[in-house]
C-alpha cells in the first residue's frame, strides 16, 4: 500500500475513529455522518473532514461515510490486519500489570516477550508471556523481529536499557519512566506519564470552574 503522509494530529486520531468506526459496524450501522462521529469521538466536524480529505474523497456529501469502505481503509493504514509483537522491558509492579492487560482484544498488538534482570522471575512465563535475561534481549528481538518495546525498568536503569535496546535494533519506545531518554534521531520515542496527564486534567477542571 501507498504510504500517505499525514500530520501527527490526524494521526493520533485515526485509532479513536477506527474504534467507533468498529463498534458501528458490529451494531450493522451502513453509513455514518460526520456529526455523528465527531460527537462520538469528541472532535469537531471540520478536522474530521480534514482529517479523511486527507485520505482522499472518502465520503459523499449528504450521504455521509460508508462505515465498510472507512473500516477496510482504517485497518490497512493502522495496520490492523498484522499482528504487532512488541516486547517489555523491566517486569515490576508497572510491567506486570501491562503484561496482564490483553491488548489484542481491541488493538493487534501482543507483549510476546518480556525482559528482565532478576533471576526470580527470567525463565518463567508470566501471563503466558515469557520473561528472558536481559543477556537475551538482543537475540530474541531479532529472531522475533520485534522493533518497538515497553520501557518499565526505574529510572536509574532507563538510559542503559535503552542503549541496549536502540543496539538491539529498536525503533520505538513507549517509556513509562520518568527519564527523557537519549537516542538516536531514527528511534521514535512516547513518553507515558500519569502525573502530567493528571496535572492538565486538574487544570482543565480549574480553569472550567473559573469559566
Ligand atoms: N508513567 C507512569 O505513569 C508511571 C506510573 C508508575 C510507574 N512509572 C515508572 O515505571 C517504572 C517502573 O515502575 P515499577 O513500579 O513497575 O518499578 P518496579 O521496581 O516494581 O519494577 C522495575 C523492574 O525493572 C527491573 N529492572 C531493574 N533494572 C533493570 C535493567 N537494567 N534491565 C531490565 N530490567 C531491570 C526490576 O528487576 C523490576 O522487575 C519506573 O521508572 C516508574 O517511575 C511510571
């Protein structure tokens, strides 16, 4: 398929749609209008249009979209038809908890390894996901052609494991730790973080109560 080039914002979107776009069609919904999608997905109408104008004339005018033809088109662009295997790195209170999470329930990504330093735990299998020596690491993600991986070791281990991880030829890192982490210009990195996330929610509620 054409790779399209689309702004970051579109981007991020495209999984809340494809969500929806999915419940609509297990309810045998054919059609679905932008109105209707922007008060399920909580984004206006306009970047809506934007947004599938950049795929192309997806939808008709007074008709709306076609919930078939969004879904197939969703499902290659976010890649839904191939399963992702990523790996996680640092199997502690965090990393266990994500292990557990079944994310191939809603997304085609599966955790298939896991990496650790402690004996107690490498060599088990935890949540049905087998947890190798952090000496593994390079081999396994390149006999199971991982490139992405889960970053939940404390922060004091953060800049080394992902040193290891960018030798072991990852491109994207999901890092939960507290760490702006360096790596090379090709390695995509996302930063999770509770406390910001709940700082901008506390503000939001603020500056609402003073609207
Ligand atoms: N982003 C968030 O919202 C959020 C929330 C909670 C915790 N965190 C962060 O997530 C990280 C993990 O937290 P936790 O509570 O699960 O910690 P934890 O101590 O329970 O677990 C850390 C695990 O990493 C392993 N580890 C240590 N050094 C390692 C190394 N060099 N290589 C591989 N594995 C190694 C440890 O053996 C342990 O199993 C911390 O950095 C914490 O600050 C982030």
């Amino acid at each position: 398929m054409e790779k399209i080039k689309i702004p970051k914002a579109t981007a991020k979107r495209l999984p809340l749609y494809y969500r929806y776009l999915l419940i609509l069609n297990e309810e045998g919904k054919d059609k679905v209008s932008s109105t209707e999608l922007s008060e399920a997905v909580q984004v206006d109408s306009a970047s809506i249009r934007r947004d599938f104008s950049y795929f192309g004339a997806l939808g008709k005018r007074g008709y709306g979209y076609d919930v078939k033809n969004l879904l197939t088109f969703f499902k290659k662009i976010l890649n839904q038809d191939t399963l992702t295997n990523v790996a996680l790195i640092g199997v502690g209170n965090l990393g266990r908890a994500l292990l557990n999470y079944n994310f191939k329930r809603s997304n085609n990504i599966r955790i298939s390894c896991a990496f650790d330093i402690n004996k107690k735990i490498t060599g088990r299998i935890l949540s049905g996901v087998p947890v190798y020596d952090m000496d593994d690491l390079k081999q396994q993600l390149s006999d199971q052609q991982i490139t992405i991986a889960i970053l939940t070791v404390p922060s004091t281990a953060a800049q080394k494991t992902t040193d290891e991880m960018v030798d072991a030829g990852v491109k994207g890192i999901m890092n939960f730790t507290p760490i702006r982490l360096s790596a090379p210009a090709d390695v995509r990195i996302q930063n999770v973080d509770l406390a910001t996330e709940l700082q901008t929610l506390i503000y939001f509620l603020d500056s609402d109560k003073e609207n």
